[in-house]
C-alpha cells in the first residue's frame, strides 16, 4: 500500500450521496434504461466520472437499495468467494488540495487528465461486474447489479479516487480489484452486518461484528482491508482494522522464546504460533467487542515490522491510533487466522520443528477466533507463491524509506512460514475455520496476480 493512498483518508472529502434529486437529463435517462430495461438497451456510453461528480453530496439514505441487494447462500448453504497491490502501479492520478475541495462542482478537465481516455459505458461496465467470478457465489444476482448500478459506479468511483486511479481508463485488472473482487465482497459484508444487528431488539447495544480475513503473507488482504474500511467510513459506519500481527510478542519477549528453543528456526523470529502475546490479544478483542456506547474510546495496537532490521517489535504506544464507539465493523486480518491443530504425525511429517507450533496453536481459538463472527478466507493453489508477494512488500517498504530485509531474508524469513501452510491450510479449505458457519463463511480463490478466480 502506497503512502499516497493512504494519504487521501486524510484529505476534506464529500460524503456520499445516492440522492434521487438529480436534474441531469443523462443521469436520469441512463437510471430509467438500467430499471426498464436491465441495461439491454442501452447504447450511448457515459462517463463514470458523471456518476461520481452527482453522487457527491450526502451519505446514503435509509432507502438506499444498497440495503436490499440481494444476498443468498449456495445451493450448498455455503457462501464462497474470490485479491493486493500489483495492479496499483498503472494510471495513478494525482489531486490536488482545491480540486479535493471541489469534487463535482468543477468541469471535467478539473479532475481528470485532458489525454483522450477510454470510456466505458454503464452497460459495459454491468456486464463486466455480472461476469465477476465471486458474483453467483456471494449471491448477487444480475437484477440487483442492475438496480444498484448507481451504487457500484459511486462506490467504485471512490475506490478510485482512494487509490489514485483514472477511472476513465482504468486498465482491466484494475477493474477486476475494483468491480470483481472489492465492491463484491463490500456488498457481502454489508449484508453479514445487517443480519448481525438484526438479531439486537431496538436500544440494545449493538456489538460490533467482527469480520475475520485469513489469508497467505503479501496476497493483499492488508490493502482490501483498507479498502473495506474506507468505504464504511465513507457510508457513515465507525470500523476498526486489527491484524494479528498487532500481537505480536515485543522484541524482548521474542528473543527469550527464541533462547528457550534453541535450534528451532521456526520460533527463532515473529510468525508462527507461539510467537503472538495472547493475553493481550484477548484483552483488545473484548475491549474492541463492547466499543458500543457514544463516547468510548479505545487505542489500537500496532506492530512495527521495519524495527531492528525487520525483525519487527511492538510500535510505541503514543502511535497507535485510537478509535471511538459505538463500532458497527471490526475487520480482523491474519496470515493464520482459522489454523487449527492436527495431529501430531501430520505436522512430523511435514517439519519435525512444527510439533511445538501445533501444540502452540491449541490456546489460539480462544484467543482469536471466537471473536469472528463472519469470515472471509483468501485461498491460494501453491503456498510457494508466498516468497515473491513478501519480496514484493518489503522492496515497496525499502523504497518507502523504511528499514526492511534484504532479498536473502526475504527467503529465510518466508521458509519459517512454508511448514505451517503446507499443515494447515488444506485442513482450513477443506473444513473452514473452527466454529464458523456457513451462512457467514465465504472462500476466495485468487491466482498468482492476486485476482479472484472461480473458487469451490
């Protein structure tokens, strides 16, 4: 993640607005085709720079059909799905500080380059999310794309500007991170929230749900998280982001585990189970889990993975940022979220060094995952595929000005990771994490690009 994405949460900008006021007659011509004619008769193109201009506003009201997209399980009972940050690199846009200010109000030359662009049309662009790999399987069916058109360009066209993009010309795998596998998954998780709060009676306080994202080191997880965030901040909700990697023990703690497991490679750094402070992480989760009164306020722990050398250690806690109640979201990112232990010849067979992890991770679902309410597993076909994303991360981190590993730590440090993948992840594909359900479980399969891909 680039630190100019990152920048815009802290840029002005206009609250979302899905107002049925709308004086333009293409606007107005263009919702009349999508609702009369689910989009198969439309053959001007407009730009998508148009929706966002008139969608810029206010925050979505109560009749926002966003509510009512359709959200059904499998014929199975089971939701799957199908992801980083390569795709981010082609048609970056910059904005300045007066055009933040004016998005919408000015002409489009005041926002977009003057360079001739390719323009899609709003029936392109619903065919293209209908075709989505992840579509049938989160239960979005074309009617509701068509009905929600309006919302996949608006929040489209904030994921967009979140990450600096020409959404004139966007290049196709950036339209498949946004359109394919961004918006998708939102729109499953808006959907696990509204069943969440539907369970509380009115003036019940409400828990936060918390989402959990397992998925492999560098496979992007970290920027959809982001992403995610951002647009339920844009909608009006409060959400807070933690990883496990937040629990990690400090330095100090680290290097008393590695002494006293003298020859274990896969305890000697940060990773694998053992090395997380699990009272601590206990002590977040509940703090986290009735942040859900006006007022309350929390902080939220970072880890700093480029101290010493990227070894890491805990950040100073006058850094962490802080977050206020009540949270409606709580998405909690992990490389092993949802690992459980198997049996002890399994994980010998594997890697003899994995017997303490295994015995480790048996004290993790009561420190981690019976928090999750909802899940989101990111699958991947081959774990090697692991060290080039990490080499990737770290190089974008050096490049950042931060300290990181070098190429050859980037290897060692990846092959402490490789025996737990090789244990546990068929187990966790195969049977989902322990105590989820399938109604509030989705897999996403994604491929070497980190692109989602038809998943089982």
């Amino acid at each position: 993640m680039t630190m100019a994405a990152l920048n815009i949460l802290s840029q002005p900008w206009p609250p979302l607005s899905f107002s049925n006021n709308i004086s333009n007659n293409n606007i107005f011509y263009v919702n009349k085709c999508i609702r009369n004619t689910k989009l198969l008769s439309l053959s001007h193109s407009y730009h998508f720079s148009v929706f966002s201009s008139l969608y810029g506003t206010n925050r979505p009201n109560s009749s926002s059909k966003l509510s009512s997209m359709p959200s059904h399980p499998s014929k199975s009972g089971t939701l799957t799905a199908g992801s980083g940050c390569s795709w981010m690199k082609d048609n970056f846009m910059r904005h300045n500080d007066s055009t933040d200010a004016e998005c919408g109000e000015g002409p489009l030359h005041s926002v977009f380059p003057t360079k001739a662009a390719e323009v899609s049309s709003v029936k392109d662009l619903y065919e293209f999310i209908s075709s989505g790999p992840l579509m049938s399987k989160l239960g979005l069916a074309p009617e509701g794309v068509a009905e929600s058109i309006d919302k996949w360009l608006a929040y489209g066209s904030y994921l967009c500007r979140l990450f600096q993009l020409n959404e004139l010309d966007l290049s196709v795998p950036q339209k498949v991170r946004i359109y394919h596998y961004y918006l998708p998954v939102f729109f499953w998780c808006e959907d696990q929230i509204s069943q969440h709060r539907s369970l509380y009676k009115d003036g019940e306080d409400i828990p936060p749900l918390v989402i959990g994202f397992s998925a492999p080191q560098g496979c992007g997880k970290t920027t959809l998280v982001f992403a995610l965030d951002y647009l339920f901040k844009i909608g009006g909700r409060k959400s807070a982001t933690i990883s496990i990697d937040d629990f990690y023990l400090t330095a100090e703690n680290q290097a008393k585990l590695r002494e006293a497991h003298p020859g274990n490679a896969l305890l000697e750094l940060r990773g694998n189970a053992g090395s997380h402070d699990l009272s601590f992480s206990v002590e977040t989760m509940t703090a986290l889990s009735n942040l859900s009164k006006e007022g309350m306020k929390m902080k939220l722990p970072r880890y700093d993975k480029s101290a010493y050398s990227g070894k890491g250690d805990r950040a100073d806690p006058s850094t962490w940022p802080e977050v206020e109640g009540p949270l409606t979201v709580v998405l909690f990112e992990g490389w092993m979220l949802g690992f459980k232990p198997v049996p002890t010849e399994v994980v010998k067979a594997v890697d003899p060094q994995l017997e303490m992890v295994n015995k480790n991770l048996e004290a993790y679902y009561d420190a981690w995952d019976k928090f999750i309410k909802a899940w989101i597993v990111i699958k991947i076909k081959d774990p090697s595929c692991v060290y080039q994303w990490r080499l990737q991360a770290e190089i974008a981190m050096r490049e950042a000005g931060n300290s990181g590993m070098s190429d050859d730590e980037v290897k060692d440090f990846v092959s402490r990771y490789l025996p737990a993948y090789n244990a546990y992840l068929p187990t966790l594909y195969s049977e989902g994490p322990k105590g989820s359900d399938p109604k509030h479980l989705i897999f996403v399969e994604i491929d070497e690009e980190r692109n989602p891909i038809l998943g089982n």
